[in-house]
C-alpha cells in the first residue's frame, strides 16, 4: 500500500501557506523540515534550525515527528520535544520555532463536499471603482451644499467647508481601514475598495434622504418628529453594517442583516428615549420643527397668524406645568428643608 502525505505550512490564523506532497510505495514516506536548502520542507524562520525535524508516516496512516537535535526542539500537543525519539502526532499538527504545521494522510476523512446556493456578489468587483467614484462625488457635493446652507457668515464657508471635509474624510478612513482590518483576518484580503464604496454610497444617499425629508417637510409643512433625523441615520447605519458584516465575515447573509439592523436599533431608542425624557423635565425646552426654506418651496403655509397667536398663549401654561412636574420629581434643596 502506497504511503502518503501533505505536509502544509500554516500561517497565524491557520490558513494553509505552502503545501507539499511527499509519497513511498510501500513501508513509510517521511522527509525532512529545516531552514536548511537540504531539506524536503523549508521553512523561513530564524527559529528552525537548517535540519530540524524528520516527519514520517507509514502504510497505515500514523505521523510520526522526530527533533534532529535542534536547539528548540518541537512542540506536539502543547509540550516540547527534545532528541531523536520520534512522537506520534494524534491530529496532525505541530510546531517547530515560531512556524505550525499539519500533516495530512489519506486516512484523512474529507467531509462532503457543501452546495453551493449562493448568489452572485450584490457588488461586483469591476463595478468597485465607478460605485466608488460616483458615491464619493455625491457625497462630497451633498456635504458642500449643506455646509453652504448651514453657514451665516460667508467669510466663514471656506474654513467650515474645509474642516468639515477633513473631519469627514479622516473619519471615514479609520472606519473603512477598521473594516479592512477584519476582512484581512477572515479572507486574507483587505477588500478596502470595497468597504470604501459602502461607506461612500451609504454616507451620499443618507445626505440626499436628509436634505429631501429636510425640504419636503417645510415645504408642505408636515412638522415631522425630532425623531425623524435619528431614524434615518439608524437605517442608514443597519444597511451599511450590514454590507461590511457581509463583506468582512463569513457569517451567513441573514444573520449579518439581523445584527446589522439590531444593533443600530438599539442604540437609536436609547438615545431617543434619553433625548425625550430630558426634553420633557426640561420647562425651557420648546419643539421647533420648521425649516427656514425660501417662500417658493411653501406649498403649505402652516397655521394662520390667529392660530399661531393662540398657540402661544398656551405656551406659559405649558411651561408651568412642565416646571411643576420637575418640581414634583427633585423637588429643590429649599424645598426639603421648608419640610423639616
């Protein structure tokens, strides 16, 4: 019976660097590993002595690893090894200076292979640079018209504008080098364009959205909720990490959107409960939800003068009864001594 075996060698995170087949017809196939050029497997580590170990296996499939008195010996399931002795390794791996290796025989059992129900990527790699370029464009467009828009003085839009984009712009990088990061660790490839390109294309349709829901909302006068802004931001947040866990993991696409729209969730009704709770306690605290638009977008002119004038008569009482409740809550220093 023919012996054979892989010998491959393993980088940090267990992905297979180099692989090398050795075979004997009959009796046992072994060979040698070092740093050495006489050696069957070399290795490039000042750790491995230029003929270190000899790896044998026989017709029946046991691996055997023997220290060719190296200095550091070998490590087999935790342990270290010095001498000649040949070790059995149960599992196949082991490790000499600082490089793991694992042998494979053909008594290995190779499980079935999977099925293949995967669709094609949702972003291509060729279509990368122009999703890219184009998300990139718009957004910076859409950051220029509202850093425009939001500036008084006009003196002042050109540092506004400049500050803004370098903000934007370091941002955006430590968040797509992050992602990065992590598509290195489970791929082995950084795959930056394309967490760039969701980072451009998620931050050019949120600003679009934004000033959209922003015009249409003074326009026709629907005095939508304070919690509008942050909602927006929350879906816009659960597609983009969505995207990433997709393209940073190997997590299934079900479970990277149910984590990347509850995350985003739960922060959101954190933070607006927390907002809504201190708006209430505060007595000062007035909702304006009106945007200062040019009087052709008016399509609706909201309330007329008397009904605007009857609102604010309201206003004080308002006030007061907000500031009794406060009153009634934490009741003030003044208030606990009167009751001693």
């Amino acid at each position: 019976m023919e012996a054979l075996m892989v010998v491959e060698v393993l980088s940090g995170y267990h992905r297979v660097r180099a692989r090398h087949r050795f075979s004997a017809d009959g009796g046992a196939a072994s060979c040698t590993v070092g740093r050495g050029a006489t050696c069957d497997v070399v290795l490039d580590d000042p750790f491995v002595a230029p003929a270190h170990a000899r790896i044998t296996v026989d017709a029946d499939g046991h691996v055997t690893v023997a220290d060719l008195e190296s200095l550091n010996g070998i490590e087999v399931g935790g342990r270290r090894v010095h001498g000649g002795e040949p070790v059995h390794v149960t599992d196949g791996v082991f490790r000499i200076g600082h490089t793991r290796l694992r042998v494979r025989t053909a008594r290995e059992v190779v499980p079935p292979e999977r099925a293949d129900r995967s669709t094609s990527s949702w972003l291509p790699r060729g279509a990368e640079p122009s999703v890219l370029a184009a998300g990139f464009t718009v957004g910076v467009l859409a950051t220029v018209f509202e850093v425009w828009t939001g500036t008084a003085q006009p003196r002042e839009l050109s540092t506004a504008l400049v500050a803004t984009l370098v903000i934007l712009l370091a941002a955006a990088g430590l968040w797509i080098a992050l992602w990065a990061l992590a598509s290195r660790v489970a791929f082995g490839e950084s795959r930056w364009l394309r967490h760039a390109a969701i980072v451009a294309v998620v931050y050019a349709a949120l600003s679009v959205v934004a000033r959209l829901v922003d015009v249409i909302n003074g326009a026709l006068g629907l005095h939508l909720p304070s919690a509008a802004g942050p909602i927006l931001i929350g879906l816009a947040v659960s597609v983009a990490l969505s995207a990433h866990l997709m393209s940073a993991s190997q997590m299934r696409t079900w479970l990277a959107v149910a984590i990347g729209v509850t995350a985003p969730a739960v922060i959101i009704t954190v933070v607006l409960w927390t907002q809504t709770r201190n708006q209430n306690r505060s007595p000062n605290h007035v909702a304006d939800r009106d945007e200062a638009l040019p009087p052709i977008l008016l399509i609706s002119r909201g309330l007329s003068l008397d009904a605007f004038t009857n609102d604010l008569t309201t206003l004080r009482a308002r006030a007061d009864a907000n500031r009794a409740f406060v009153e009634r809550e934490d009741p003030s220093p003044e208030d606990d001594s009167d009751s001693d």
